[in-house]
C-alpha cells in the first residue's frame, strides 16, 4: 500500500473538520477524493502532505508513519490550485527548485527539467516568466515542479478549479495520460463528479468531515450504499419504499428488483434510486419499456446538447416520500427527472404541460438509515422520563438508537436501560456506553464518533439553560428537550414558523417526526401584536399554506394557524387551546445562542420542545468561520 | 518629510488586486464647477510654492551664490567634510540593523501569534509621535557616563555610546524604528502564502524557504525602507544633538554642523552644507518613489 490513514482527525473549534477518515491507496493507483465544499478533502489532502497538523490518526506513506514529519521529509509532490509558482523564477527554475535543493548537478537539473518540459507539452518555453503564461500552462508548469524530484506519492488539490472548461478537460487527459506513464500514486481532490468518474481508478466520497464510501466510479454511480453519494455523484430520483420478497414496493407499486444483490428476507425500509436515464417515457402504459410509475405531466423541458433533461410531475402516491429531487415547499405532487437521448426525444417529442407515462427499467435500493436517535441521561428522574419517551419514539421511527449514560458506570447505566424495558423493546439496533463526563460533553463525544439525528435530553425547570446551549453546541443534531414526567407520546405538534428557508426545515423534520407518532399538527405563526401589517399577514398565510400542503405530502394532518401577539403568551395560549402536546421551534446551526428560545423554555413547561436546527439560517456564519479555517492552515 | 513619504509608501504597496489608479481628472459623478476647478488648483500649487518651492530655490541661490568652486571648498573644509562622512556612515550603519532587525521584527508580526502583539504593533509607530529631543535625552539618561549601565558599559567593556558614535547610530534606530517594518509589513500580509508550502513539499527548509521564496517577494519594500530611513537618518538633528556630544571631527555630524555654522554667521557654510544634505535625501527619496512604483507590479503580483 502506497498511502495509508487510520483515523485521521482534525478539529477546528473544538469540532471536527475531518472526522476518523480510514483509507488505503495501492501503488500507482489513481484515486479521485470528491466532496462538496467544506467537506474536508482538502484538509486530508494537506495532512497528508504535512501542511496541515492532524489532531489524531495516522499517515503512512509507502509503510512509513509519517505522521510528524515536515513536508520536506514526506516525498510527496503537491499541486496548488492557484498553482503557486514561484513569481520571480523563471519555469525552469521553478521545476528545478526541488531538484537544487536536493543538490542535484546542474547538468541532472538541465536533463530532468527539459525532459519534464517535454512531458507536460512545454518544451522550450523554459526560459519564460510564470506571468508570461496562461493559467493552463502555469499549472502544467506545476505539475512538473512537483514532479520532477520523482516523489513516491503525487497530490492534486482541486487543480483544474481555475480554469475554464474547454482547458480543464484537455487537462484531465494529459494528466491521466502522464499519471499512466509515470505509475505515481496519486490523490486528486475535487468537487466535480464529471472530473471524477473521468480521472479516478477508484473515488471516496467525503461530506462534513466523513469519507462516506470509496469504490470505483461504475459502482459507486450504480450502486451507492449512501443517499449522499446517490444524490452528489449525479441527478437522482429518490423516493423511501420498502423491499418484500417481491422486489421494491413503493405504496401500492411492487418493481422487481434489478440491482440489489441477494433478495432480503424481511421487509425492510428503503430508498429507492433510479437515475434520470432509467426513466422510459410512452404515450401510454402498454407502451412503456419498464415497469409504470404512474402517469405524469411535463413541467419542463432543457435541451442539454447530446441529450434532453425532463422534469416530469407525478401526483403523489399514497405513503412515498420523495427524498430526491426536494419537492418545492408547498407542492403536493412527486418531481422526478429524466434524461433522454435526442433520438428518443425526436421520436416521441414532449413539450411543457403535456401528459404522458412514466416508467423505470432499472433501479437500485439502498437501505435507508432511517432516523438516528440519541437518547442521554444521566440517572434523574427527568432523564429517565427522556429515557422513556425517547425509546418509544425510538421504536415507531425505527430508529438506530443509542443510549449514553454521562457520569454513570456501566453497571448503573445497564440498571437504568432495564427500568424501561419495555418502552425499548422492538428498537433494530440498540447501543449503550457510559460515559464518564458531563452531559454535555458526553453529548460532544458521542455525536463526533457518530452523527445523529436527534438527540433526546431531559431537562426540569432547575436544569441550566447554559446546558441546552451546550447540547445544540455539541453539533448539528435536533434536540428534543423533555421536562418533567412526560412519558406519554405527543399526539399533536404545534409547529411554529417565523417563513424563510429556516421554517421550511422545521417544517420538513417536524414532519418526518409527527409521521412516525402518527400526530397531527398545527402550524403556528405569530406577528408581533403592533406590527400586524397586511403584507406581512399575508405572506405568513402564503407560508403556512404551502407547510400545510407540505405536511400533507408526508401523510401529516395540518392547520394554519395565524395569531398575533407577544410570543411565549401566545404560544402557551395555543398549547393549551389547541391540546396540543409537542412543541417545534426553529433555532440556527452555529452558532447557537439559547437566548431565542429561553423566554419559550422559561418557567414551567409541562410538554416536551423539539428544537429544529437549519442550516440556512447559520449559513453566514458558518462561511466566515471556514475562511478564518482557510487562514489557519 | 518622513511622515509623507511613509503614508505614500502604504499606498504604493497595497495589493494591487483592482489597481488601477484613480482617475485624477474629472470625476463624472461630481457636477463640474468651472471656476472651482481651476481656482482648487491653483490655490494648492500656490501653497505648494510657498511651503516648499521658495525655501529651496532661496537655499539653493544661497549656497551657490558665490559659485560652485565655492561651494565645493565650504564642504570641503576638513571638519565639514569629517561631519559628513560620519552622519553618512552612522546612517549607513543603522540602514543596515534596521533592515535586519524591521525585516525581523514584521515577520514576526505578520506571520505568528502570541501575548502583547496588538501592543506591539502600535508602539511600532510610537517613534514617530515622540519629539526628537525627548529621544536624546532618554538615551542620555540611559546610557549617559554618569548612568549605572552606562559606566558599567565604558569600565567592564569598554564601550562608550553617549558622546560617541554608538550614541548617534542608537538614537537614529530609535526614531527609524517604524520605516522598515512599515514597508514590509503590508506586502508580507498581502503575500501569497501557498508558493512557501509549495517550496516546502519540494524538501526545502525554513532557511532556503525564507531566502529563495519570501525574501525576493520583500526585496523592494525593504530597500525602499532602508533607503527612507537612511534619508531620514541623514538630516536628523534633536535626538543627536544631545546624545552627539558635538565634538568636532570626532561626533559632530553635518546637521549639528549647520547648526553651529548658522550661529558662526557663516551662511556659506551653513547652506552648502545643507544644499548638499538635501541633494542626498531628495535623491534617495526619488529612488525610494521608482523603486515602490516598480515593487507591487511586479512581485506581488496574485
């Protein structure tokens, strides 16, 4: 193995940036890391090169732990998207840099610099200033610099982002082409999955921090384990459905299954993935190539040079959740793409508002995660009445779930589990671990080993609402804060929402909640009592509409309900009016201030608070935060 | 003088990311009132005259009045030229630590974290805010043979600094401080750091990494910084004078000189002197001028 991590870690702000990333790279393999921005590709890729200190983990390269070694002891070649040349050498001097260091003659440095020239497509432009070139050849001038002392391991971080697509492509095959002739071991980073399938023997997909999956682009395009890599590597249709021993029911549709090796003897919930291109189109349903899907209208039309991309509309089918592409907030009906050649699109010619039938001829099914709960409690009363409400939410979600007892030892933490037996029983995978900290660092831990969804967290009117900051601080988890001995299962949510792209989030997961309870909702908006302008009423009344028809989508009775007055009053009011027993509210990803929420928190609150993280509302400052990251390494 | 040209030298080496220059004509948002153009002009080229133009024509007319072999003897009379050889090579040397030392202390500045940095950073400029003569006599109260670390000085090692050259050299550091540092600094926080952990994976070491790849990047700034102080250095007179002790052919430089010579009623050798001084300065801070319109054009360049 050319290029191995084991755990590598790296935290910014106490939060992990790159989160236990694992891998192993073969000789002269090429191996694409593609991500979103931010995901952390580029911090692995510099802590392999040693420009970035790792918190934990290790780096091994050609069996060699290089973990705390200078960049100038790694034998590594490194390739800067800004190219990084240097401005006051000329491009031979640039690419004989490493080798002069390295005290070559200047007779080996002439021979290796012209013969690097040559195999970058720059022969005899050596005598040139960096500026004199274009941004293309200053980054094959790169390439060549960092080729030239022949290092073991060779890494690109997103190299081709700067320049414009027709260069950028050229670029990719020569690379593939040198990297082919040379056998380097090579890491590229980038966030285009074109570039990837097209460079990459193998990829890993990373997101926030966590390589998701790695295999080769065929499989990884065809058969992702993992909504994120369905939906990043290419458009995808995604709908939740379930396996039988049939194949993929999707509410009353059953599709024999095509991809998905082994049939499952259970059933088991589903997301069901069929690419734009297994989408067959027909004027009616004895002429479809695949199974039908239903009967459909075009929304629109794209012409895409060498094919046609469709979105088609499909009215809902009873108990399918879209999960790709998003349906707008507000629609009740399924969105699905499609692609076709301009042959089929000659053929059969369809144009905005025209019906027609909508079938699949391949699909794929990844098990989905479903809801992952966390449930927290530290052996009082009011965490144990957490304890219990969570497990049984635990149990209708199907919910992976686990339990960690924070400042308890094993045996007190088993003793506890076993108090609620019951409410836990029927939950697919059950962990536990004691933890001995603080709840809130138990929390921190527990959600930087694994990612949940939601944690569950007992909380009386004596616990410190600095406790909950530091809760929601721990991570990007929702937190549903249960007070007192509430126990019984909310059968009615009253959401409130404020409009914006924020409330869409709290709409969505209070949603997918309410529909595991089998609870209704209301959805609340209130206005501030001297600021009741009828613009601002009216566009309230458009938002909660649209979160009504929303929730409708996912199978959740909802009312809108508008009231104007001061807000904790208010709320309380509509709590006790409406029956309700489960309160939503909206409150931004990082950084997270309590002060929002404390008036709703303060005094007595006999009903449990399911607070809702956005990550739009938190989207400004978690960019200033990264550019500061940006500076530090 | 010094103030100006080292506003000047901020600006010239601010990142040129959109540099072009500002239209000095016409600016089209700004209704045109004929009269108050010109009239704006005129007033400001009439002050520049007055301030500037006159003074150094009449300075000029003075110390070549009486021709220039004239001219040449005043400066050349043996203590004349003793003081100025001295003022030339006590600022040559304190050119030379500033640009050490600035170049240091701005790195440090720039690029590492640590207690006190916002501190430093605005004491850097303190220098200029102190009166001249306040600098002499704190030297003096430092380092003055009647001082403890002064004798301790002179008996153990054998140095004298006050009434001595090391005094001179000392008190021109002190009110250079800023010029060096200010120079650099802008254009080492401007600069791209990614060529420097391109060097770095090559297998080049911090030293190699700091001569071959950051200093170059430096180059200009710092020369133009050097130079300023040494033209600052030259005419300096109320920190030196104090700490100078104004023996003639042994301390006394060319500014003290003036001094002296202007007390003595001998405007010739008073304004020789002083035509010459300036001549110095007035070049290096032309010199100065090119070198920063040629430096962040073309090696700070993004």
């Amino acid at each position: 193995m050319s290029i191995v991590l084991e755990h590598l870690t790296k935290r910014y702000e106490g939060h992990p940036v790159v989160n236990a990333v694992s891998l192993e790279i073969g000789d002269g393999e090429f191996f694409v890391l593609l991500g979103p921005s931010g995901s952390g590709k580029s911090t692995v890729l510099r802590m392999i090169a040693g420009l970035a200190p790792s918190d934990a983990g290790r780096v091994l390269l050609q069996g060699r732990d290089v973990t705390g070694l200078p960049p100038q002891r790694r034998d590594i070649g490194f390739v800067f998207q800004q190219y990084a040349l240097f401005q006051h050498m000329t491009v031979a001097e640039n690419i004989a840099f490493g080798l002069r260091v390295r005290h070559a003659s200047a007779a080996e440095r002439r021979r290796r610099c012209d013969e690097l020239l040559e195999l970058v497509g720059l022969a005899g432009l050596g005598g040139r200033y960096p500026r004199q070139l274009s941004g293309g050849q200053q980054q094959r001038v790169a390439l060549a610099r960092a080729l030239a002392p022949r290092p073991a391991v060779l890494l690109l971080d997103e190299p081709f982002g700067a320049l414009d697509a027709k260069i950028r492509i050229e670029m990719r095959r020569n690379l593939r082409q040198i990297q082919r002739e040379l056998g380097v071991t090579t890491i590229f980073v980038t966030h285009d999955q074109e570039e990837a399938f097209e460079l990459g023997d193998r990829l890993g997909v990373m997101n926030v921090g966590r390589l998701l999956e790695v295999g080769p682009p065929d499989e990884l395009y065809l058969r992702p384990q993992t909504e994120f890599a369905a939906t990043f590597l290419g458009s995808a249709n995604l709908l939740l459905g379930e396996t039988t021993s049939d194949g993929v029911r999707l509410g009353p549709l059953t599709f024999p299954l095509g991809t998905q090796a082994g049939a499952l003897a259970e059933p088991q919930r589903v997301q069901v993935l069929f690419r734009p291109e297994d989408i067959a189109l027909a004027s009616s349903k004895d002429d479809l190539a695949g199974p039908p899907l239903g009967e459909g209208q075009v929304e629109q039309t794209t012409f895409a040079g060498t094919f046609e991309r469709l979105v088609l509309r499909l009215p809902k089918i009873p108990g399918v959740r879209p999960i790709a592409p998003v349906a707008p907030f507000g629609s009740d009906h399924l969105l699905i793409e499609a692609t076709r050649n301009q042959e089929q699109a000659r053929r059969f010619p369809l144009h905005a508002g025209e019906s027609m039938w909508v079938g699949v001829h391949r699909l794929h099914a990844l098990i989905h995660p479903g809801l992952s709960l966390l449930l927290v409690t530290n052996g009082s009363a009011t965490s144990q009445a957490a304890l219990s409400l969570g497990g049984q939410i635990a149990r209708l979600a199907h919910a992976r779930t686990s339990i960690i007892g924070a400042g308890l030892d094993e045996v007190q933490l088993q003793a506890t589990v076993q108090a609620i037996k019951e409410q836990l029983a029927g939950i697919p995978a059950l962990q536990t671990r004691a933890i001995a900290a603080s709840t809130a660092q138990a929390v921190r831990e527990e959600t930087e080993r694994q990612a949940y969804d939601l944690v569950v967290l007992g909380i009386g009117p004596q616990d410190d609402p600095d406790l909950v900051e530091q809760v929601l601080g721990a991570g990007e988890h929702h937190v549903l804060l249960v007070s007192r001995a509430q126990t019984a299962l909310p059968t009615k949510a009253l959401i409130c929402v404020s409009g914006g792209e924020a409330s869409k989030e709290d709409v969505l997961f209070a949603g997918r909640l309410a529909r595991h309870l089998g609870a209704t909702a209301t959805l609340l908006s209130v206005l501030p009592e001297n600021a009741d302008i009828p613009e601002e009423r009216e566009r309230a009344t458009r938002f909660l509409e649209a979160g009504a028809r929303t929730l409708a989508l996912l199978d959740v009775p909802a009312a809108p309900v508008l009231r104007s007055g001061p807000l904790r009053e208010t709320i309380q009011a509509e709590m006790m009016a409406g029956g309700h027993s489960l309160l939503v509210v909206g409150a931004p990803m990082r950084p997270f201030s309590v002060a929002r929420i404390r008036p709703i928190l303060a005094g007595e609150v006999s009903y449990p608070v399911l607070v809702v993280r956005s990550p739009y509302a938190a989207a400004a400052a978690l960019s200033r935060a990264s550019a500061k990251q940006e500076e530090m390494v | 003088m010094s103030t100006v040209s080292l506003n000047s030298n901020n600006n010239a080496n601010r990142p040129n990311g959109n540099g072009t220059p500002e239209a000095t004509d016409s600016q089209p948002y700004q209704a045109p009132l004929p009269w108050g153009r010109w009239s704006l002009r005129a007033v400001a080229l009439l002050y520049l005259a007055l301030v500037l133009i006159i003074p150094l024509i009449f300075l000029a007319q003075n110390g070549l009045a009486q021709g220039a072999s004239a001219f040449w003897q005043a400066v050349r009379l043996p203590v004349a030229w003793s003081a100025l050889l001295l003022t030339l090579w006590t600022a040559a040397v304190m050119a030379a630590i500033n640009g050490v030392m600035g170049t240091l202390t701005a790195y440090v500045i720039v690029r590492y974290r640590f207690p006190g940095k916002a501190l430093l950073n605005a004491v850097i400029d303190l220098p200029l805010s102190i009166p001249t003569l306040v600098t002499g006599v704190m030297l003096v109260i430092l380092f003055g043979p009647q001082t403890a670390i002064g004798a301790w000085l002179q008996q153990h090692l054998h140095i004298q600094i006050i009434f001595a050259p090391p005094g001179i050299i000392l008190a021109l550091l002190f009110i250079t401080f800023p010029f060096v540092v200010r120079a650099i600094q802008p254009v080492l926080e401007a600069m791209d750091r990614e060529p420097e952990a391109a060097a770095a994976t090559l297998g080049a070491g911090p030293i190699t990494i700091f001569r071959r790849i950051t200093l170059p990047v430096i180059r200009l700034p710092l020369l133009s910084g050097m130079l300023l102080s040494f033209a600052r250095g030259i005419g300096e007179f109320g920190a030196i004078v104090l700490v100078s002790g104004n023996i003639p052919f042994h301390t006394q430089t060319a500014a003290v000189y003036v001094l002296g010579e202007v007390e003595s009623q001998d405007q010739l050798g008073a304004s020789a002197m002083s035509l010459l001084m300036l001549a110095i300065a007035f070049g290096l801070v032309l010199l100065v001028d090119i070198l920063q319109q040629r430096s962040p054009r073309q090696e700070v360049a993004l």
